[in-house]
C-alpha cells in the first residue's frame, strides 16, 4: 500500500480516520492520506512507557536477555531527575528479567520447547513467551512428529500456554515487589507514620515497641510477605495449570493486593484510617484471600494456611470500633443502601448521560491525538459557558436517573427520548462524545466563531474562579438553612419559609455561571422536585432524635 503524505512528517502511519477508509473503500492502494502534524507528548506517558518496556521484556530470548537488562539499567542511570517513578520502573523491570533468568522457571519453555523439537539445544534462540511469534508456533505444530490418534501435542501445547502464562505473572510480581521495596526506602517523612511503614518496623524489630498504636501494625506486614511468597512459590513451581482467562483472572485479583497496599502506605493510624484501611480489606479477603484455592490450584497449604491466620487477625483488628463505622453501618441500617436499576433503559441513559458529562468537562478534557479540534474546544466551552437550557435539561435527566433508582412512576421511553435530543443536540454543535464519532465529517460543518463571540466567551471563562467561589458560599448557605428549618420542625410545630426558591435560584446560578457539571447538582434538583426525598431527611432527623448516634 502506498502512502502518499504531504511535507508535514507523520509520526504515526495511520489515523483512525485513514483506517475507516482503508476498511470502506475496494482499493486501497489508491488511497491518499493526508499527513498529519502530531503532538509527541504522549511518547513520555507513563502508561506508553510501561507497555514499551513490557513488549521489551516478553520479547527477549536466552540469547539476548543481558543486553536487554543492560540497556534497561543504562537507560534508569541516564533518568533525568524529578522522574523518579520511571526510573524505579525500568529498574524493577531489568532486575525482574534478571532474576527470571537466574532461576528455574526460565528452563520451563526451553524444556517444553526441547520435547517438541528435539533438535533444540541450549545454544538455539528460545523466546521468553514463543506465542509472540505465532506462525513459528504454526510450523512447530505441523513439523511434529507424534501419534495423530493421541492428545499428546495438544497436551504440550498446553503444557507451553501455562508456562508463559506463569512467567507473565511472575515478572508482575516482581517487578511490583521491587517497586514497592523503592518506595518504603525513598519514602519522606509524611509516609513514615502510616500504618505500613509502622508495621514495617515493627516487623523488623519488635523488641524495640513497648506500645502498639492499633494491633494492625502486627499482622500487615506480615500479610504481605505471606501473601507473595505464596504466589512466587506457586508461579515457580510445575504445579497447576494457567489458561490465558486464568492468568487475566489471578492478576485482576491481586492488583487487589496492590491497592490495599497502597491505601495503607497513604493512612495513619486514626479513625479515617483506618476505617478506608478497612473498606480496602473487604474487597482483598473477597476477591484474592477468599478465592486462593480457585485461584491457584495446588498451591502450597502450609503458605495458605498461614496467609489465613493472618486475615483473620486483621480482619479482627479492622472489626472493633475504632474503625469507625458504627455511625454509618446505623445509617445504612435505618434508611437502607442505593437502590440498584429497575430498567435497562435506565442502564443506557445513565452510561450515555456520563458520556456527555466527560465531554462537556473542561477540566478533564484532553485533545485527541492527531487532531487539532481548535474548534471543537470553542464549541465546547460555549456550550458549557452559555448554553444554560442544554445544561437544564441533562440536569432534568439526572434526575430522572436518580428518581427512576429510587421509585417506579419514571417513564423510561420518556426519558430515553430525552437523552437521545441532548445526544443530537450536542452533536449538532460539534461535541464529540468518543471515538467512534466522526470528528472529521461534523468539524467540516462548524463555522468559526466571530471575533464579539470569542471576546464575550473569553470574559465568561475568566469570571468562572470567582462565580465558583461565589456558587460554594451559596451552597453552604443553602445547607445551613435546610438544617435550621429541620431542627425547627422538630422543636416546634411551626415552619420556615419553603427553602425551594432559594435551591432553584442556587441552581440556576450555578447552571449559567460556572462550569459546574449538570451531574453535580441532581441531589439539589431531587430535593426542588421530588418531594418523596424530603421523607428521607425525616427519617434522618427521627434517627437523630433517637440517640441513634
């Protein structure tokens, strides 16, 4: 295929907009691409890095892995600085590749690969994980020499599947337990009075702790430590069988591990703490502790064992009062948890109604790659700057949203034909809402803006701090003046003026003079017209008058 481009250098060879034509259209090769300027920027996201060095280490072989760790290591040394969490990266990926080769499990291909082709000797090239190269596979398949009327081949190959898909887990794990031992040793001083560092000294010296802050700090380092050497001893050994859904399943599980790792390398020892430290736990034992024999078959019971143990002493330590639910589980109890959807209708517009609310959110909003979309971005703060009707009425289908959660009297086609005029309405100003637009079929329609145009947005965009800061006082006053007319109902029998007025005004102000998102403002908008809401703050202050506190 020939691609003809204009001076403009192009960095990457195809656009989505150039592959939608290569898909349409009979004749390739007669296609003319226009070249595109792109932004290189993206070249030094962290998540672009990360898979770069992930093809590097799944591509190496027996022959060239050291040159590989080599140059891993030359390019951390090289890291600038204030990229320290590159550095640590690369690091932990060359000492991951290292250590893979220094152990057993790196002989488990090559052994694999040796009984397929017996004319394979240690001084052939064995690729890490062969399934990057499918159609030597292919060839070793068809070259085979083994009974056809056995299942022996399919049994290696297999056989072959786990192992890569072993290796695959193992250089996740290492590369996170190197990470993580980086980043206890570099720690500053706000890091060493969390739970996990606290726990971390007291694991090394428990002699030196005449009083323990929480009985947490006993048993979560060592968790961690049981936790891994289970799975590094599992990964290592010629036991269980990994499919490729298996290994997508064990990593989504312990990245469990990891957060909660996170979480509680990031709390102190206090009732806010600890009780996230405890929200984060519910999810670990649920999605990894609790499903290790599922997970990991034939693993080794005494590790497990013991894994157990210590769960069960957190989970103790994490059960007592100070972890600070009783409050909020007394709570849930008396007015019940969020309602699940009733409809799929519902289901869409709620998905579609977060599609618009990241489109018409400035702060988060990106450019996306290969196009300019100057346009694009006027459109969109004038839609966010002036458009208060639009903005109204994704407010009225939030609330509806919410409404429908919670009661049945919500008409779902009703509301799906909403969501649909909001979605035509947004596309007819030249919102893009994802990929699968076609940007550069409706950006040909814009018209530039005036200059009047652009000098009013301008001045409504730089007014925005301050109408924010206006619009937060407001709701504070708003609240206040709701908890004053809720204590005097219970006093007296007499009632403040209705504080609906003043919700709407709220509101309005905030719809037409902040770029506050629609979805920010339902509760408000429940609170104005569905006064079924109001019976929850009732109950609420009933809680309250009951010493339920």
């Amino acid at each position: 295929m020939s691609m003809k481009t204009s001076n403009w250098a192009r960095i990457q060879p195809l656009t989505l907009a150039d592959l939608e034509k290569i898909m349409q259209s009979s004749h390739p090769e007669n296609l003319k691409f226009t070249s595109v300027e792109v932004d290189t920027y993206w070249l030094d996201e962290p998540d672009a890095l990360a898979v770069a060095v992930k093809l590097l280490i799944e591509r190496a072989t027996n022959q060239d892995w050291m040159l590989r760790v080599k140059w891993l290591y030359h390019l951390a040394k090289n890291m600038p600085q204030g990229l320290e969490s590159i550095k640590i990266h690369l690091e932990a990926s060359a000492a991951a590749l290292r250590n893979f080769y220094s152990n057993s499990l790196s002989s488990g291909v090559s052994n694999v690969i040796k009984i397929l082709q017996p004319n394979v000797t240690d001084e052939s090239v064995i690729p890490l994980d062969p399934r990057w190269n499918m159609q030597a596979m292919d060839i070793i398949r068809n070259a085979m020499d083994f009974d056809p009327q056995t299942d022996q081949p399919e049994q290696l190959f297999a056989l072959l599947e786990s192992v890569a898909n072993k290796t695959i887990i193992y250089f996740d794990r290492e590369k996170q337990i190197f990470t993580e031992a980086n980043l206890v040793s570099i720690g500053g001083k706000k890091l060493r009075n969390s739970v996990l560092r606290l726990s971390f000294e007291f694991h090394k010296d428990p002699e030196s702790y005449h009083s323990l802050p929480h009985e947490i700090v006993v048993n979560l380092a060592a968790f961690f430590e049981l936790c891994d050497a289970l799975i590094g001893l599992w990964v290592q050994s010629s036991q269980g069988m990994v499919s490729d859904a298996g290994v997508n399943e064990i990593l989504g599980s312990v990245r469990w591990r990891d957060r909660f790792w996170t979480v509680a390398d990031t709390v102190k020892v206090d009732a806010s703490g600890l009780a996230l430290l405890a929200l984060h736990w519910h999810w670990v034992l649920k999605h990894l502790v609790c499903r290790i024999p599922q997970l990991l078959m034939n693993h080794e019971d005494k590790y497990y064992r013991e894994v157990q143990t210590v769960s069960e002493h957190i989970q103790n330590c994490l059960e007592s009062p100070t972890g600070g639910f009783a409050g909020v589980k007394k709570l849930q109890k008396f007015l019940g948890r969020p309602f699940p959807f009733k409809d799929e209708l519902v289901v869409e517009c709620f998905s579609q109604l977060k599609v618009f609310n990241k489109a018409l959110t400035i702060r988060e909003w990106m450019p996306a790659l290969g196009e300019s979309g100057w346009q694009e971005d006027i459109s969109r703060l004038q839609v966010v700057a002036s458009e208060g009707t639009l903005k109204k009425s994704l407010l009225q289908a939030w609330g509806l949203v919410l409404r429908a959660n919670v009661l049945e009297d919500v008409d779902s086609d009703a509301l799906k034909n909403l969501v649909n005029a909001q979605h035509l309405e947004l596309k007819a100003r030249g919102i893009s809402l994802g990929f699968l637009e076609k940007k550069h079929s409706e950006a040909s329609f814009l018209l530039q803006p005036d200059f009047s145009t652009l000098i009013q947005l301008t001045r409504s965009v730089q007014l925005w701090p301050v109408m924010e800061y206006l619009a937060v006082l407001w709701q504070y006053k708003v609240t206040a003046d709701f908890m004053t007319q809720a204590c005097l109902r219970r006093s007296s029998k007499h009632q403040q003026p209705q504080i609906d007025e003043e919700i709407s005004r709220h509101i309005t102000f905030c719809l037409k003079h902040t770029p506050v998102a629609p979805q920010e403002l339902r509760d408000f908008w429940s609170l104005v017209h569905h006064p079924e809401v109001k019976i929850k703050y009732s109950c609420l202050e009933n809680l309250m008058d009951g010493g339920a506190w």
